[in-house]
C-alpha cells in the first residue's frame, strides 16, 4: 500500500514538473524585436537640443544602435538620442536606429528604422547680460544668457566698471566651464559700493555671431563677507549690505554637539589675526536662534571650530573651550588667556568678552 502511494507521487510530481517546464519554456520563448514606433523628424533651434525617440518589443530585451548619415553614433545604445548642441551644420542630417536582442552570444534577429530627418533653424538671438556679482576684493562674475565666444569673452576692451568714485581697473577676463560666465579680475573694490559693469561686443557661438546689446550694464555691490551655507540647511540663508554693516537671514538645525548647520559669512585668514564683530539685534525665531563670532579650519560639516555667539534668550556655550559672551559686550578675541583646539589656538579673556 505504501509502495503503491509513493510511486504515484512519484509519477504526479513528475507530471507536474514536466507541465511546469513547459510552461516555463512558452512564457520565456524568444521572439523577434519588432519596432513599434518610428523615430520621428525634428525640428531644432542652433545650439539647442534635439531628441530621437524609437519604440520597440522582443524577447530578449531589445538593444539599439542609432546612425547618423550611415555611420555608427558613438554610445547611443539606447531608446532615445538626444543631441546637444545642435550645429547648425546638422541641418538635413539623416537619422536611423537598428534593434536588435542577443542570444547566446549572438544576434537571434534584428530591425532598422525608418529614417528621420533633422532640421536646424539658424540662431539669431543675441545673448543677454544676466547678472554680474562681486567677490570681494578683486573679483567679478559676469553672467550671460548663453554660452559666448571665449575671444570676445576675454577680450578686457569688451568690459568697463564704474561707481559713483570713478572706474574700477580690470586686468584679466577668463571664461569659465559652460562658457556663460566670465571671471574679471579687477583692482581692490570697496565693500558696500554700489559698482556697474557695462559690456560691448561679445558675441554668442551661433554661426551668425550675434552681439549683446550694446552697453549693456548690471550692477553689483560686493560684500567683504562671502556666505556659505555649512551643513545644507533648509534655509540657504542670505547676506545684505546695509550702511553701518550686514543684515543677515538664515536658518539650521543648531551649532554645537553633533549639530553644525547654519549660514557662515567669512573671509579667509591665516597666521595670526585680530578680528571683532558688533551684534546689532537678533530676531527671536526661535529659542536657540544664535549668531556671533567664529573661526573654522574648513567649510565642512562639522570641522573644528571655536566661536562666540548670543542666543536669543540666554548665553550659549559649544566646543572644547568656553565659547559664548555676555549680550551687552562686543565680542572681542583678546589676548587675555588660553583657549584651543587641536586645530585653533588662541587668546581670551577670563571673563570669556
């Protein structure tokens, strides 16, 4: 009886298997690709984009190899080819793509598109001055709407900047990755002066080499504090050169413990330095809502630091060494005593002012 059981099981399971095996091999069956959609012609401004797109089915999943006039386009193996820049040179360029899937190390079947068309409209549209921004104390990013042409963008004779004190000295002009921006290289500016920079004669990278407007201005006003936001912050956090100083919006979770994340407004110093700061008011946001006075090794998250600061509702402390100051004091690092860090040693008073 027991035999008799087993040998049936033994023939049910077989049975199952070999049903199941088949259907395994009719659900994992290859079949030829087959395109589905056929890339279509496009229509593109000089310099901008253009995109291919094809649709196909196949069993390998298909793979693809877009051509451009009959020749192979290098790493365009997929779905879609997008072009950037467009040349205007592109203009009447043929476009086709081959499908096909793998098996075993070779082709199993194969499928070459229709052909499409692309069509390049010239471009003739000037670039636009966008912006220009001061680093304090000797640089200036200009901005353009698009890239430039990097003879006009460095040529100095292309760039004047003036203030209400006369003209600023410009000795260099580099033209950055992406070609929209140009670094000027200018004499000392001075912190909170209203300066405008006017540009002539440069041109974009259209066949047509089309002129910015002529005397095109931006004005700028550099500040001798740059701001970085340390640690991402919600809140980027912005700097505004006011009469007497700097108004300054920010936000973070804290500074101190494992927490280091709010807006620094800094110059970069070495050696030995005597910096003091004037803490005109600060807005009660919130409990822990801080500003004040601090010297870091470096702009990442959580490096070494020792600061002084005035929170919103009472006097603060952070680090290796006493950090905080009475709210009525200017804040003043002075030689009066130690305090240190493995990283930044210097002087201050027992009474921590």
């Amino acid at each position: 009886m027991n035999s008799l059981f087993w040998i049936r099981s033994f023939w049910f399971c077989t049975a199952l298997l070999t049903t199941l095996a088949g259907v395994s091999r009719t659900l994992g069956a290859n079949s030829p690709v087959t395109i589905t959609n056929q890339p279509q012609d496009q229509v593109a401004t000089e310099l901008l984009s253009a995109t291919f797109v094809v649709g196909a089915s196949g069993s390998p999943t298909p793979q693809y190899q877009w051509y451009k006039n009959g020749n192979a386009i290098s790493n365009a193996t997929s779905k879609t080819l997008t072009l950037f820049p467009v040349r205007l040179s592109d203009n009447g360029a043929q476009f086709q793509v081959v499908v096909f899937n793998i098996t075993n190390n070779a082709i199993f079947s194969s499928a070459t598109s229709s052909v499409a068309m692309l069509s390049v409209t010239p471009d003739t549209t000037p670039p636009v001055l966008v912006s220009a921004s001061g680093l304090y104390p000797t640089l200036v990013y200009v901005l353009f709407s698009e890239g430039v042409r990097i003879d006009t963008a460095t040529n100095l004779a292309n760039y004047s900047i003036t203030s209400a004190s006369g003209s600023l000295g410009l000795s260099n002009a580099t033209l950055l990755a992406g070609s929209t921006t140009v670094a000027l290289t200018t004499a000392p500016q001075v912190a909170g002066t209203v300066y405008t920079v006017t540009v002539n004669g440069v041109v974009d990278l259209a066949v047509a080499a089309n002129v910015v407007a002529p005397n095109s201005q931006a004005a700028f006003t550099p500040a001798d504090y740059s701001g970085q936001p340390i640690g991402s912050p919600a809140l980027v956090g912005s700097t505004f050169v006011v009469s007497n100083g700097y108004d300054v919006l920010a936000g973070g979770a804290d500074i101190g413990g494992a927490k280091d994340q709010f807006l620094f407004d800094y110059q970069t110093m070495s050696g030995v330095f005597d910096v003091k700061v004037r803490l005109q008011g600060l807005s009660q946001s919130d409990t822990w809502a801080k500003a004040g006075l601090m010297a870091r090794t470096s702009l990442a998250s959580n490096s070494r630091a020792g600061c002084r600061w005035v929170r919103s509702r009472s006097i603060a402390r952070r680090g290796r060494f006493i950090l905080g100051w009475r709210p009525q004091v200017t804040p003043t690092i002075r030689p009066k005593g130690p305090w240190h860090s493995s990283a930044i040693s210097g002087p201050q008073s027992a009474d921590r002012q």
